[in-house]
C-alpha cells in the first residue's frame, strides 16, 4: 500500500462564489482557497457550506481543475464528492483521486430517507471497490441535521474493517459530542475524526481527535487554526470562548449568506453576497447589522482586502 | 401561447431496470413503459419509485432518449426533472421539453432542509425563465415524507400567478388528504392535482382532481385506470377497497425492490430485482412470500408475460 499521509489540521467547507448569472467562479474561489491556505486552514471544498448539491458534477470537477491548475496544494484538498446518485460520486471521487488530492468528503445518499445499514455500506463499498485505488482516502460524512440520513457506529466500524486503507476518517456535523466521543473510544487505527465545527474543537483534540473542518472558518481561520496548534496550551479555553463568541454571531444569521456577506465585505466585492436557490442573499441590514456586530468584537481577515 | 393539453388520468412513477454491473437497462424499460401504455398508465419515469435520484442526469437524459427512439408517446410523459443543483434540473427539464414531453414533475432541491418559500420560488422560477418555453408545463412535486423539503399552499400560489402558463398542477404525496383538499378548493385555473397514490384516487376525482401517480401503478395498472375512468359509477367504491388491498399487501415491504420482485417475478426475468444503493434488494424469501400473497387475492399483470 502507498503510505498515504492522512489528514489533520482545521479545513473549511470553502464558499463557493457565483457570478450574476450564478455560475460559478473560479478565479474568485482560487482567490479566496490560496488566502485559506495562508492561513494554515485545509481546503474541503464541495461541502454543505459551499452549496456543493446546488453544483452539478461537472461543475465542480471544473472548479476542482481550476484549483489544481492554479497550483494549489493538493495535499491540503478535501473535496466534497459524495452524491445520490451512485454514478455521480463515483466520477467525482474519481476525479479528485486523479488529481491527487489528499482525500475525499463523502456524503451518504440522501434522498432515501430510513434506508439501512446494509444498502449505505453498499453505497460506499460500490465507490471504493469500483475506483479501485489505494490512493482513495475517504472522510465519512456525518450530518443527519441537514442529510437527515446517518451513519451509525456500526456502519462505520463495518466499513473501516472491510477497507481499512481508504476509510480514513470521519466529520461529524451531528451536533452531538457524545457521537464524537464515542467514535474517538472506538480508537481505530488512524482513524481521523474531525469535528464539524470548531465549537468541538478543543474538546476534540483532547479526546484525540484530528481536528475541525468548520464553516467558519472560512471568515476566522488564524483564530481557529491557532487554537489548534495550542490546545495543549493555558491559553486554549480563552482561546476557545472567543471562537465560541465569533461564532454565536455568525449563527444569528442563515449561515452560508453570512459567510458569504463577510467574504464580499472584507474584500469589498458585492459578488460574493450571491447564493444559489434555494438559498436567499442575506438582505443588506442585515448583514450591515452583522457586520457591525462582529467590528464591536474586533473580529478582522488579516490579508484579505491587501491581495 | 401554444395550447397545450394538460395531463390528467393515471401515472405511474417507471421502476428503472439496472444490469448487473448496475447500470441503467433502456430496453427493460422500453418494454415496461410500452405495457404500461397499453394498461392506460402514463409514464412519469424518474420518479421516486424510479430511483431517479440514484441516476445521473446523464444517465436520465439517455434513457429518456432511449424511450422516445423506441416511439412512445411524449404526450403521455412526465419525466420527474427535479434535482438539488439548479443547473441539473435545468438540463433535464430543457432536454424533456425539446423531446416533446406533455410535462415534467419537479422536486424542490431537497438537500437544504427549512428554506425559504422566497427561497424555492427562485428555484422554479430560474428554471422557468432559463427555460424560456412556454411547451414547458411544471408538475410540482410536494413530497415531504421523503424530500423533507415541502411546498406549501402560500408558494404554490404564487407561483401559479407569476407562471400560470408553465405550473400546471401538482403531485401530492404528502400523504395528507387535508393538504390536497386545500388545494383543489383554491381552484386555480386548469391546475391538476394529481394524487400520490392511488389511495386517494376515488377522493380526489371526486373533488375535482386530474388522478394519481401511484407507484403501485407499476404493478397494477389496468385496475387502477379501471378507477380513474369510473369513479362515477356505482362499484367505484368496491373498486377502491380492491386497490386499497392489493396496495396493503404491497406495503408490508420496501416499496421499491417489492414493486421490482413482482415485476421479475410476472415476467421471469431476475434482472428486474436489481435495485441500486442506497437500497437493497428484496431478499428471496421475502420475494416469495410477497407473490403468495398477492396470489391468494387472484393478482395478475395480464399481457406482461405475454410480451
């Protein structure tokens, strides 16, 4: 087996922008992935955050292309691939193995709603089994709040035995710490588990986990990737109710128009407000509103506005 | 604006045949919509019971080619063209149109759950003017047990004002009489409603409403139609109470591998079990017990062995 690095470290489901045609935007999203990786934060993009299901497939291996092309590191690339449709995640899994990115986000099927253990692993072993290669490193996707379909322990324990070389890792975006934990104890053998968010973050890393991937840290990176560096540190609480503070409100608003208010404000670029349906631009108080909020914290994007 | 004849009578969402290697099978289905027409049943493929979105739109597009080739009738199709990415659903909906489709049956994107209705208005109504045709007649599809994405009354309306000439009615599978009551007492001008099965189908004809797209409409679908066209005369309520049975027998299982073991089952043909991940085959035993149950109620698919 090639000896495959797997991942750690604060990644972020990256916004994707859109042009006034809503088309996506690969110079903006070049753009705003290289700032990302300035600021030590991994790229998993195509996650629910980057609206990745309002994407078709070939969308997103455009924009994947786009990255690569620009001479982004792929080694720093989590992309999301995982699609209802069996044939869709296969060519876009493929595609990002291809490219030689570090590994893959992968969604179960989401329209079936109480489908079983048996058909999910069916889902994910038809996709490892037909790409066939040693090189796939799948992060399992764990959100049951928005896919409203989940995976058990079980499910997961069964597919990191059947293939331990490509089942790598976990997000877990349940909400439910006593999910993570309880994936931590299983202790399998490098296994990463990511948090879904860095409100986990501190308690991830001291139950040993790999780290965070979060929404927000498409706009507070630095602050979140240093708590990572420093959660051994007597500073990691402090550390941590800050983001918590950021974070709080960031969540007052519909999450991804928030991000994407900051984004076009920090770079003084109304292109970034757009959302694709079924999704609305957050209106223009508030996000004057939001941002006012978060100047009265001092919140910043160092670098941003100077590119 | 062209005069376009809306649908009305009894559809069926088209159980989808895969081969061994789980790709789609164009010339089983050409031979299962070709009976179904022959049964008066209308071909709503890719609908929920097609596993539409365990399909490619690729893989749609072709098989939609592939009907039309073989010389069935546009005027009796309503391919569902509704996917989460705007751009997928346009597409599909574009190509349906320019094959001469009598309409499509639209889902919400469904991977974004408690949207906004300005949210889901802008996802019809980009597709509507991207679209750009008036031949193009949206059948919405409000489906809520399994998108969890829902259309309300307040939306539907709306978009019958803005759009009057493109939304011509609706399949209700919310299971909710209530709901499909409310809506055929709104009255808008020619709006079908379609029932989501054919449990509804007597009530919905007698208030007015277009008939049903019923999965089990696969399996049963001269008896179903028998109904549609009689739901005046006096045995229209002994007929329901017979649909009402089979449909309960059917229901003990997974509807969809269920509905695919009969159909393997009538015409000796294994293939036809084959269901794609995330769901999982109706075991033989299962199967078995399923077809002895519907014998015992003198169940037949007359003229499918036949063919």
């Amino acid at each position: 087996m090639p000896n495959i690095e797997r991942l750690r470290g604060v990644l972020t489901p990256v916004i994707t922008p859109f042009d006034d045609a809503l088309l996506p935007d690969a110079g903006r999203l070049v753009d705003q992935c290289r700032w990302l990786l300035s600021q030590d934060v991994g790229l998993a993009v195509f996650g629910t955050n980057s609206e990745a299901n309002s994407m078709s497939v070939g969308e997103k291996i455009d924009l994947l292309d786009a990255l690569v092309d620009a001479g982004l590191d792929t080694s720093r690339m989590m992309p999301g691939t995982g699609c209802c449709a069996l044939t869709d995640s296969l060519r876009l899994t493929r595609h990002a193995v291809s490219l030689g990115c570090a590994g893959v986000l992968m969604l179960p099927p989401f329209y079936y709603k109480d489908v079983s253990d048996d058909g999910l692993y069916r889902s994910y072993a038809e996709i490892i089994e037909r790409t066939g290669d040693a090189a796939l490193q799948i992060y399992l996707y764990h959100i049951p709040p928005i896919a409203n379909v989940g995976l058990s322990l079980d499910l997961i324990e069964r597919l990191v035995r059947a293939y331990p070389h490509n089942i790598a890792g976990i997000k877990d975006s349940s909400g439910d710490w006593n999910n993570t934990a309880a994936m931590l104890e299983r202790g399998w053998d490098d296994f990463r588990v990511f948090a879904g968010s860095e409100s986990f973050l501190l308690r991830v890393m001291q139950g040993g986990g790999a780290g965070c991937i979060s929404a927000t840290a498409n706009v507070n990176p630095a602050a979140i990737s240093r708590l990572w560096n420093s959660w051994n540190e007597p500073t990691a609480t402090r550390q941590q109710q800050d983001l918590d503070g950021i974070r709080a409100i960031v969540q007052e608003y519909p999450m991804i128009p928030a991000l994407k208010a900051i984004v076009a404000s920090f770079r003084d670029d109304r292109c970034w407000r757009t959302v694709r349906p079924p999704l609305v631009n957050l209106p223009d108080d508030a996000a004057a509103r939001l941002m006012e909020q978060l100047g009265e914290k001092g919140f910043d994007m160092p670098g941003l506005a100077r590119q």
